[in-house]
C-alpha cells in the first residue's frame, strides 16, 4: 500500500484535475517591457489584475501566447495540497480501477474461449454429426434414439461412455454406428459440441456465431 500511496501521489501532483486554470489577455499592447504590470482582461483578471497580481495570488504563468500586439496568458492554480486529500478514499479509488480493469479482462478471456468452444464445436458438429442428427441436433438418428439437442452434458457423456463400454442400454438399433466416433472423441471435443448445439439453438447465440463467421 505504501507503494501505491506513493505513486498516487506523484500522479497527483503531475495531473490539472487538482489545479485551477484561467486565460486573461491584453489587446493592442505595444511595450514588452510593462506588460506584466498592465492590468489584463479576460479570465478572473478582468481588467482588475496583471501578470504581477496574479502571481502574487498564487497562480503561476502556464503558457504565454503572443499574436503582434495581443498578448495571452494562460495560469494555473494548485487548489488541493497533499494535506487536503482523503488518502484512502483515494487509494480506494484506484484500487476499485484496478479490480474492475481485472474483472474486465477476465470477462474478455471468457468470451474468447466461450467463442474458441464455439468454433471449434461447429467445425466438428457440421463435419462429423451433422449429417446424422441434422443441423441443430434434433434429428433422430434413430426411432429408438433421444434427438442429442435435448440432452444436458452429463447426459451427454454418459451416452457416450456407454458407447464406449458397449452399454447394452444405449447399443440398440444404429447405436453401434456411434461407436467409432464415440472413442474418438474426447471430453474437450464433446464439450465444444455440446455447447455449440445449446448456443445455435438460442435465438441471440445464434445471432452472434453469425456474426462471428
């Protein structure tokens, strides 16, 4: 936390949101030489106070523009001392930033991966299951098989298990089609399908892999 308190404040005296500035100006001014005693216009000056006053009030030149006899002055103001500044609410400030930039990232990386499952998911569906159990997966393969959209993952993989281990509750009919490609599938590739039909078969998912081809 010291370390934080320290870059605060050396941010905070390198930053405008803790001065005050002001433009005062002076046109028609011939004489370089008595311009900083010449009451100036504009700004808090309004013709009541010159380069002289204004720094006897605490402001200091920030910049000095000057266009053939109209003269511009920019001051700055600190308004805020270190003394005057809440410190951990400040330090709360930046940490909240921190945190909430943390969070942002994390939610980014999510969505990349969700997209990665996404894609990867399509590509394996449409090459390998689609032919069978149709575009979104509510094609039965067969007049004994549940249409594969309509099951939740664990479901899904103890199917597949099933095919696997030669689980006479699940090899009847066209079953045993589905052993080969249940043994060449891993966790990862079944979980990428999976969330791939649950996403194609949401109107607003389904949006979004369009848009994202």
């Amino acid at each position: 936390m010291k370390l934080l308190a320290a870059i605060i404040l050396s941010l905070m005296f390198t930053t405008v949101l803790y001065s005050e500035t002001t433009m005062c100006f002076k046109e028609n001014h011939k004489s370089m030489t008595t311009i900083e005693k010449t009451k100036l216009d504009g700004g808090i000056c309004q013709g009541q106070k010159s380069v002289t006053d204004m720094h006897k009030d605490g402001w200091v030149t920030s910049d000095i523009k000057i266009n053939n006899s109209t003269y511009i002055y920019v001051f700055k103001k600190n308004t805020t001392s270190a003394s005057d500044i809440d410190m951990d609410a400040l330090e709360a400030k930046v940490v909240k930033r921190l945190h909430d930039a943390a969070t942002e990232k994390k939610k980014v990386q999510k969505e990349q991966m969700r997209l990665g499952k996404l894609k990867a998911g399509k590509r394996l569906y449409t090459n390998v299951c689609q032919d069978c159990h149709g575009p979104k997966g509510f094609k039965n393969a067969s007049n004994t098989s549940r249409a594969i959209a309509n099951f939740n993952l664990k479901e899904l993989k103890l199917l597949m298990n099933g095919y696997i281990n030669d689980d006479k509750d699940v090899n009847r009919g066209r079953a045993l089609i589905m052993r080969p490609y249940a043994t060449n599938t891993d966790s990862k590739q079944l979980i990428n399908i999976y969330v791939y039909l649950k996403n194609i078969n949401s109107p607003k998912s389904e949006k979004l892999i369009e848009e994202k081809k």
